[in-house]
C-alpha cells in the first residue's frame, strides 16, 4: 500500500489511477491522552488499519494527483535520523570540497561519526518547498532513500531488522554548509522533506537496490543506486537502535551519494526513486 497526508491534512491511499480520500480511518485511531505517547499514531496503528484504509480506498473516487498538496506522510516521528556520508563517491567529493566537509570529519569512518539527528520541526512535504533561510551560505540538496519505522524497538538485531520497517519513502536531507554544529545546519524549518508518499514494506522487496536520481532545474545532479551504500538499511537501523529506542513513524535518512550542490530560490528539485514514486519540490527564499 501506498499513503499519503495532502491539502488541509487528508489522508490518501496512493493507487494507480490516483489519491483515495480515507480520512475517515482516523476516526479509527484509539483515543490517546496527555502525556502523548512518542510517535506517529497512524503508523503506530497501521497494521491493524489497512484492511479498513483498503476498504475506504475502494470506495472512494479517485482524485488527479497533479492537484494536490503533498505534506509529509509521516506526521509525527519522535526523531528524525541521519546516517553521513555513506557513498564512497560521496565521501570522496567531500573530501576534495572543504565546503561540503565539517573540519574534522574528513576521512572519518561512519562507525565513529556516528547517525545525527535532525529536527522534526524541519520536517515538510514537497509541495511546501524549502525555504532557503540563509541567501548569502550555501543550502545544498542531499537526495537519500527514507526508511520509516513501523514496531518499537530498542537493540534490534540485525535479522529483526525488517520487522520493525513500515515502509519507504523519497527523502532529502537539506544542509547549510559551515562550520557549526551538523545538527544544527540540518534542522533549519524545511530541510527535512519526506514524500511523496509511503510505500510500505511488503511493496518493496529489496530495498538494496534502487534506482535514484535528482535533478534541479531539469539538468541531473545526483544519480546513484542504494547497492551502493557503505553501511546497508540493516546495519543502519541496527547500529541506530542501540544508541535510541526507535518508535514507530522515526524516519532514517539514509546517506547521500556524489553531486550534492547549491540550490537558490526559484529552483525546483526534481526527485525520483525506482518503485518508490517521484516529486517535485520548490526552493524559495525564506520570508521574514
Ligand atoms: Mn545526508
């Protein structure tokens, strides 16, 4: 299955003949009180959800995606993870680039950089664009395959790995280049977008082996396959696992690969991913 969040916080089942309204499920989710728990309830509660979100799918009209507003498919994750540097052709341009390396970085092994965290408060859906918030620094794209967590899980073992995945989606790790903190030049408001759906898990039978490519203004920028990445969605998720407990709707950024670059307002970002969809994703200046 495929869903999505659009317009005014709809949900949507994703088919080939286009978005099916199934708000209705939230009706659908168990009442939850204060203190909230961690998480994305809608994915929290997805397994149990389908056959009915299915069922509504059915019985609604199919709406032309070309006219929808698409927010982040995941509302609510309790963190946002990012994995560096993890294609060798990546690591290589970084290190030839002292604009795109943090001092200090350079060379480091992944195992003892460690995965970072971005804000949830960055995180947007495509069509809300990322506003470039420093016009004079440079804000670069980082196009990466998202992975969703679907089950609780602290320390998980490398062979569960799979259990605890609700699905996948297109990910773009936005960055301002400099000197401070990674984490902090990675949270600005927008550099986290997540879209233009779901794809969950059971759709996506090798993960290790994707196609990608991003464009801006039409010319190809970054163009790789996840085969190639340094440390594999097991390994990550894994390694991630025994430093946070995962909850479900915690979205994994999974590392960039060669031809990061500047974007400025009135690029648009054009994002595909091979069995995963495709989206297209504005840069404009931030208003003050
Ligand atoms: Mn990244």
């Amino acid at each position: 299955m495929r869903f999505c969040r659009f317009n005014d916080n709809r949900i949507g089942v994703v088919r080939d003949d286009g978005i099916h309204d199934v708000t209705a499920i939230i009706d659908e989710l168990p009442t939850v009180k204060y203190p909230y728990p961690l998480g994305d309830q809608l994915i929290t509660n997805l397994d149990r959800l389908r056959p009915k979100m299915e069922a509504l799918a059915d019985a609604a009209s199919p709406i032309d995606p070309a006219g929808v507003k698409f927010l982040s498919p995941v509302a609510n994750p309790s963190k946002i993870m990012g994995t560096p540097a993890n294609y060798q052709a990546h690591r290589d341009e970084a290190e030839a680039d002292s604009e795109i390396s943090q001092a200090g970085y350079a060379g480091k092994k992944i195992e003892d950089q460690g995965i970072f965290l971005k804000s949830c408060s960055a995180l947007i859906g495509p069509s809300e664009g990322v506003a470039v918030r420093f016009p004079d620094r440079r804000t670069d794209h980082e196009a990466e395959l998202g992975v969703i967590i679907g089950k609780p899980g602290s320390d998980i073992a490398e062979a569960d790995v799979f259990d605890h995945i609700a699905g996948y989606a297109l990910a773009l790790d936005m960055v301002v280049r400099g000197p401070e903190d990674r984490s902090f030049r990675k949270s600005v408001d927008t550099y986290a977008v997540l879209g233009p759906w779901v794809v969950t898990s059971d759709e996506v039978p090798d993960p290790g082996n994707l196609d990608f490519v991003l464009k801006v203004n039409g010319e190809v920028r970054q163009k790789s396959n996840t085969s190639l990445m340094i440390l594999d969605i097991v390994r990550q998720v894994s390694w991630a696992s025994t430093f946070y407990t995962l909850n479900p709707g915690d979205i994994l950024m999974s590392g960039t690969c060669e031809g990061v670059s500047r974007v400025e307002p009135g690029d648009v970002m054009d994002f595909e991913f091979q069995g995963l969809g495709r989206m297209e994703i504005p840069i404009r200046a931030h208003k003050t």
